[in-house]
C-alpha cells in the first residue's frame, strides 16, 4: 500500500518518469540486487530521458518541419554537389550557436527541402526552438496577421526561434509589405539568432528579385555576410 501511495505521488508530481521505473523494479525480481543508489539513479535517470523526450515531441511539432528529415540519411551520390565535411560540421549546430546564416541553393528536385529539415532536425535534437515556413505560406500569414491584428505576435515568435527555415525562397515575387516584413524579421534575427534559407534562385539574383535596391541591400547584408553556402 505504501508504495502505490508513493506511484500516485510521484504522478502528482508530474514524476512520470520515475514512477514508471520504481513499477518496472517492482516487477523485475533482480531489482532486488541493486542498492539503494543505484535503484534510485536508474530512476532519476528514466525521469530525464522522459522529459526530454517529451521537450523534444513539443519542439518538432511546434517546429512543423515539411519533412521527417536526417543529416544521417542524406544522399551523398555524385552530383549534387554535396561535401560530406560541411554538411557534418553543420549537423552539429556550432554555426547556430554563433548565430550564422546558411544558404541552400539548388534545381528542382534536388533535395533543398530534405537537407533543411536535417540540419533543422538536428537543431531540435539539440533543443533548439525551430520553425518552418515556405516563404509564399509565411507572406499569408504576415498579411493576414495585419488585418487580424496578431501581426506584432507572429513577428515576436518568428523573431524568437533560434533557427528559422524559409523554404522555397524566391518563388514568388515580392511587394513593398513583403520586402519590409523580411526586412524586419532579418533586423530582428542578425547576430543574434540563425536562419536557413532555401532556394532553387541563385544568390547572384536574389538583389533583382527583391527588387527595392536599398531594402535588398539591407537584407542581403544581413544574411550572407556570415552565411555558410550549400
């Protein structure tokens, strides 16, 4: 009795994970063996790896990647381009925590989308808040957060993410409240946060696609400078 009062306790708490694994000793005889200590660090062990597995569930669904992506599973065939050195340096996230940039540029078809969502899967394995946004689906959004009134909330969230992936950039071209939302989500995010953009548009052409010389210089200004280029 005493120990289904401590289990109920330990839920209370929001011990989840420790009151699994005081259920799971009682039922395995050998958990006899063990001391003391050592039953209670297999305890507070399962109570971390539960709560960050939980931490990590949460992030990957506010994050909503496009895609269930790996730096592990990446193709590495001829061709693409790819340097198997970079792509595993990047992998480990050092470039975030410094807060660069990184640009992916390629065809249609050649997997800008799949290595974005790796290097932003290992950013959340790192428990670094992450989001996602095809930049055409982003625009909506910005235009409608100006009509609702939501628009200063969703630029504070975007601008709070550590890494911010703008997939499908330069698809669409730009009107001058498109030029100054990037502009103030780029503002916002210099020096101080990390983003990725993806695109099958050449960097030497996204100054023309901007299209507003003086705005496309401050944006550009603040994303290559300390950019990694894929």
């Amino acid at each position: 009795m005493l120990v289904n009062q401590t289990i109920e306790k330990l839920h209370t708490m929001r011990l989840t994970g420790m009151a699994g694994e005081l259920e799971n000793q009682l039922k395995n005889s050998s958990s006899g063996s063990l001391s003391f200590e050592e039953r209670l660090g297999l305890m507070v062990d399962q109570e971390w790896t539960y709560r960050e597995d939980r931490r990590l569930t949460r992030l990957q669904r506010e994050a909503k990647l496009r895609q269930n992506a790996s730096v592990e599973d990446v193709d590495w065939r001829g061709g693409r381009g790819l340097d198997r050195a970079q792509i595993s340096k990047l992998a480990g996230c050092g470039w975030i925590k410094e807060n660069h940039n990184v640009i992916v540029t390629g065809a249609t078809g050649a997997g800008k989308t799949y290595l974005a969502c790796a290097l932003g899967n290992a950013a959340l394995r790192q428990g670094l808040k992450t989001h996602y946004f095809r930049v055409p689906r982003l625009f909506e959004e910005i235009k409608i957060a100006r009509a609702d009134g939501s628009y200063l909330k969703l630029m504070a969230r975007i601008a709070k993410s550590k890494l911010l992936i703008l997939d499908d950039w330069g698809l669409v071209s730009l009107a001058d409240p498109e030029r100054r939302a990037l502009l103030e989500i780029m503002e916002d995010r210099h020096g101080l946060r990390s983003t990725i953009f993806a695109s099958q548009l050449p960097i030497a052409k996204w100054h023309d696609h901007i299209g507003e010389p003086t705005v496309a210089d401050s944006i550009l200004d603040r994303l290559i400078s300390n950019a990694h280029r894929i």
